[in-house]
C-alpha cells in the first residue's frame, strides 16, 4: 500500500487516554513485552533458587549433627511468629478481611479476594440511595456513613448528629471522679445533699474557693463564720492573713478546727483584737504555749468557756497558775490531747481554782488517774462530765464519783474505763435522774444482765443520746462469748430501746456483737416506732441483715443516716430518699418508697425464715 494511500486512512476519534499515551511515548506493546520479559526472568530466577535448595539441602542432611535447631530457638522462632500473627490480626486490613469473609463454611482467608468484588463507594456529584430512609440524593465530599457502611442524605446526617451530640452530653454529665470523690467524702461526714444545693451553700463555697482574694468578710453573719470555718480547715488554708478574716472586735466566740499553721503571735494577736471574748474553741493548737496563757492573765481576757485540742506545749506550772488566777470564771473546760502536759497535781488546782464549772471533758489526758478521777467529786455544779483517761482507774472510785455528782448530771461519758464493772451501772441507776446523753464504751466487764438491769424501772427520762461501741467480750478463745453475755446483748438492748426508744435521737451500737438478729428484729419490727431517730451505727453487728434493716426504715421515719460498716448481710437493700446509708457497698441507689408494700415484703421474709 502507497504512503498516500496509507496517509488517507481514515481515522476516529481517540481518547483522552489514548492520547495521553501518545504525547508521553507509552507504548502498550512495549508494556506488554516489558511485562513478558519479567515473567520470564522471574521463572528462571525461581528454577536456580530451586536448585540451589536442593544442593543446600543435601548438605544440610549430611551436616544435620552440627545444624540441627536447637530447642530455645525453636522455641523463640515460634514466638517470634506468634507476634508477627497477632500483630496482622490486629491490623485494619485483616479485620476488614474478617468481616468480610464472616459466614465462609470453608473458613479459608477469602476476604481479600472478596474484597475485589465488593463496590466501591460512590464518588462526589454520583447518585446514591440513603442507607437509613433510602432516599435518592446526589453524594457530595461532606456526605456521613452510616452505621453498617452506607451513605446518609443530608437529612439523616443532621439527625446522626444530633444523636451523637446528645450522647456526647450525657457522659459530659457523668460526675467526674474529683466530685465524685467528694461526694463520698461528704457522705463519710454525714453530709447528703439532695438536688440543688441552697443559695446559702453556693455562696459558702464561693468564698472558699476565692479564699485568697478576700480581704474581709464584712457583715457575714456569725452563725456563716463557723461552716466557713469548717470548710477552710479541711482545705489547710487556716494562716496568719485568714484568720483575720475571723476577727472582730464585737463578737465574743471564735471556733477554728483546725489551727496547724498558726503560731502562738498569731493566738496573742486574737486576744488583742477581741479583747473581751468569751468563747475560744481551738483545735490543733499545738503552738498554743505558755506566753499566750502568759498574755491572757495579763490583759485578763474574760474567757468562761474554754475548748483546746492538742494544745501539749502549755507547762504544768503554767496551768496551775492559770487556773489559780482566772478559773473562777470558767464555766465550761474542755482539753484533749495534752499529752504529758498536765498530772494529777496540776488538776487538783483546776478543782480547787474552777469551782463554778458546769461542764469538764479531760480526754487523752496521760498522767491524769485515780487521783483526779476523785477530786472530780468536789465540783458540785458540774451538769456534762466526759472523761477518757490512760492511767487504770478503779470501779469503786468512779461509782463514788456518781453517787456524788449524779443527781446533777445531764451529759456522762466514760471511754476506756475498763475496769468498771456492773456496780457502776448500778450507781448510775440509783443516782442519775437527769441523763440526756450516756456515752459508756469499749468495756468488756460490764454484762448484759448489767445493761439490763440499767434501763428497768430506771426513773430518768428517755435518753437523746446513747454510745456504746464495743462493748463485747475479748475473748478469742471464745468468740461467741459466755452464756451470760459480756456487753451490751440481745436483752440490754431491747431494754434499752424500751426505756429510751421514744426520744432517742442517736443510737451508737457498733461492734455489740452479742446482739441476736431476733433481738434486732422485734426493736424494729415495723409496728414499733421511734420518731425522733434521726442517726445510727450499728457497724459489725453481725446479726444485721437486710429484713432488719428494712425494718429501721419503716420503724424510723425520721432516720436521715445509718452506717453500717462491716454488716456482710445487708446487701440490695432498697434505700429510701433522704437517707444517707453508709458502708454498704452493695446497696442499691437512693430511691422513693411510699405505701407499705416493701415492709409487708420484708414481714414476709421473715416469717419464712
């Protein structure tokens, strides 16, 4: 055929490909025989690599003595593999090939082959059907996926995102673990806040939270200066600059609980400030020395009620010339934690020198024993007496002290006295009419014929207040105890709860492990009833159970806390609303209960068991 004839060839349109192949000089023959040249040499690369195998191999069976794998290679070689499989499985690529090839009777890796024929996602300006509604709608670069892969439409997209904004929300609310921390705190203290804090609360704490960005107070009312105080004792935030914030020259009671990083200038500098106080309750006053007592006799400060923890620095000398020069007027003395700071001679002037006392606590006191507990009997008009002292006392020295005060006493609280046995139960029998508040603990002398015979027939009014924490035999030998039960048992306390049930406001049983579950059962059988019962702590009374339990609930309206440390039994329990239940870890949340349905429920599990 002739040039021109060929030239003349007529010709169609090419594409755009076509062309592009042209104008770069890619030939697709070349391709081809490119392609075939690789193949090739790829087969031949193969048949000398096999060859030489089959030439190591011999070799290696006549030198298999010297070559064999040793065990621990073996044994790391298999690891090795193991690591490199479970790193593919966990990759993208194999876990898409799994879902691919999900209901593969074979159960062969046909995912990547699968995978081939699967579609592909539609591109921008393609039309495509919404996964969730299956509305036809052009796909765009914005367009969502949906929960199984597919597109969504516009219309779906918007609400895809406000379900996930509204489930973002809901764990924003969860309580972070610092406020949740905190409410746990706050249960520990007896604290239970129901929906919205108070306008008075959110203000409180405001100021606690901008404490170093106050100057003064201004005309904060008293009654606020005392939880304020609280709240910056627990955060250690007590100095030299915010105690100012307390002082005023007007008022006349100052209550810091928590004076650790005061010095004793800072203790001279409040009575400077409020020269005629009258009230100072301090805690962990250990800078409280000798120059401030030293100050207050000097500028005598009329202070008649006087509270100090931990104020172990003050001289036995110092206090004896105190309570020589001002104890006339005090009214009320109460120090704990002195340490070796006062002996018996130092409060033989305290009686001499305070005789217008009404009220005395001496708590942790060491050198304090017999000698002061019975010089105590020359204040007359003591009406709250608590003692807790180190040294051994004796019975009949405590049961003369009772029948000399007794008749005038309101508040008694004897801790520790573990050599008092039934005869000083008898005394408080016979001469305490006016009781309120009885504390008598971790005693192991006393018996429950004792405790018994306390509360019948017993003429002073019901108690407000009763603590008696471990009082229980301590016998290891004898767990269960003898028959005649040591402590506070199952008849003490249904006497108890007889005599006193009525206007008892605050029940203290823990560790009275001598109390039977029957006896638990008829003092809060849901029929008898305590009104004014607002706290309990019935911790490690093994014999407390849920039933029992339950029971509080409906036989104590007014309950408002109830711990229940080391109670193994009580579990699921139905907690009502306002009800602070603390050491259970198992109860369930607070709810609201109404009628009597879950007390009929416990009444029946009762008579079934």
């Amino acid at each position: 055929m002739s040039r021109r004839a060929s030239n003349n060839r007529i010709r169609g349109p090419q594409s755009a490909l076509t062309d592009f192949l042209a104008s770069n000089n890619i030939s697709a023959a070349q391709i081809s025989a490119d392609y075939d040249r690789r193949r090739r040499e790829a087969q031949e690369q193969a048949e000398r690599d096999a060859a030489a195998n089959g030439t190591i191999a011999e070799e290696e069976e006549e030198e298999q003595d010297d070559r064999e794998e040793t065990a621990l290679q073996k044994k790391k070689r298999k690891r090795a593999e193991e690591k490199a499989l479970a790193k593919i499985k966990e990759s993208k690529g194999h876990k898409k090939q799994k879902k691919g090839k999900k209901g593969d009777p074979d159960g062969e890796d046909s995912g990547a082959e699968f995978g081939m024929y699967t579609k592909s996602k539609p591109l921008p300006g393609q039309q495509e059907n919404c996964e969730t509604c299956q509305k036809r709608f052009t796909v765009t670069a914005y367009s969502r996926t949906g929960s199984e892969g597919g597109l969504l439409c516009p219309k779906c997209s918007k609400e895809q995102d406000a379900e996930k904004k509204k489930e973002e929300k809901i764990k924003k609310q969860a309580v972070p673990r610092a406020k949740r921390r905190q409410a746990q705190s706050n249960i520990l203290d007896g604290i239970v806040h129901h929906g919205a804090p108070s306008l008075q609360d959110l203000c409180i704490k405001t100021i606690a939270d901008n404490v170093h960005d106050i100057e003064e107070f201004g005309d904060l009312p008293q009654p606020l200066l005392k939880p304020l105080s609280e709240i910056f004792s627990k955060r250690r935030v007590i100095t030299s600059r915010t105690l100012d914030l307390f002082l005023r020259q007007e008022q006349e009671t100052l209550v810091i609980t928590d004076c650790g990083k005061l010095e004793a200038e800072d203790y001279i500098k409040v009575f400077s400030f409020i020269p005629t106080i009258h009230t100072l309750d301090l805690q962990n006053a250990g800078q409280f020395k000798d120059e401030v007592l030293d100050y207050i006799m000097e500028r005598d400060v009329p202070i008649r009620h006087l509270k100090l923890y931990a104020a172990n620095l003050i001289s036995n000398d110092k206090w004896i010339e105190f309570f020589t020069r001002c104890g006339h007027r005090l009214e009320s003395l109460q120090l704990s934690w002195l340490d070796y700071s006062m002996d018996d001679n130092a409060f033989m002037h305290l009686v001499q020198g305070c005789p217008n006392l009404r009220r005395l606590k001496m708590k942790k006191c060491w050198r304090l024993g017999d000698l002061a507990l019975g010089a105590i009997q020359d204040l007359k008009k003591l009406e709250h007496l608590s003692l807790q002292f180190k040294e051994s006392t004796t019975a009949s020295n405590l049961v003369n002290l009772i029948a000399a005060i007794g008749a005038n006493l309101r508040t008694l609280s004897l801790e520790e006295f573990h050599n008092a046995d039934n005869t000083v139960l008898e005394a408080i029998h016979d001469h305490c009419s006016q009781l309120q508040k009885f504390r008598f603990t971790e005693n192991d002398f006393c018996t429950d014929a004792g405790y018994t015979s306390l509360f019948t027939n017993w003429s002073n009014s019901p108690l407000a207040f009763v603590d008696f924490s471990s009082n229980r035999s301590i016998d290891y030998d004898n767990p269960d105890g003898t028959e005649d039960a040591v402590g506070l048992g199952t008849t003490g306390f249904g006497a108890l709860m007889d005599h006193s049930g009525s206007g008892l406001n605050t029940l203290v049983i823990p560790s009275c492990r001598h109390i039977d579950r029957e006896g638990l059962a008829n003092a809060f059988d849901g029929k008898k009833q305590y009104p004014l019962l607002h706290k309990m702590d019935v911790s490690f009374v093994k014999k407390m159970d849920t039933p029992v339990i339950a029971g509080v609930f409906q036989s104590c309206p007014n309950v408002k806390q109830i711990t229940a440390f080391g109670c193994f039994s009580v579990n699921d329990v139905m907690v009502p609303k306002k009800v602070c239940l603390i050491g259970v870890p198992n109860a369930q949340d607070s709810i609201e209960q109404e009628g009597t349905y879950d007390f009929d429920m416990i009444r029946a599990g009762l008579g079934a068991m």
